[in-house]
C-alpha cells in the first residue's frame, strides 16, 4: 500500500511539474508581447 501510494505522488509531483513548467513558458512570452504592444501603442 505505502508503495502504491509513493509511486502515485510522484506520478502526481511529475505531472504538476511539467504542468508548472509548460504553463510558466506560455504566460511568460504571452506577457512579454502584451507589454510591447502597450509599448508600441
């Protein structure tokens, strides 16, 4: 059971990662052209 219950945390902390790290590399550059444009302007 402990095992089990190890392996399915990791699997969780795994995914959450790669969540944190796909949404981090979106927001940033969609940020970055946001204030260009308002610079632009």
């Amino acid at each position: 059971m402990k095992q089990g219950v190890i392996v399915t945390l990791v699997v969780l902390g795994q995914i959450l990662s790669t969540i944190g790290v796909v949404l981090w590399f979106a927001i940033l550059p969609t940020m970055g052209l946001l204030s260009w444009f308002s610079l632009l302007k």
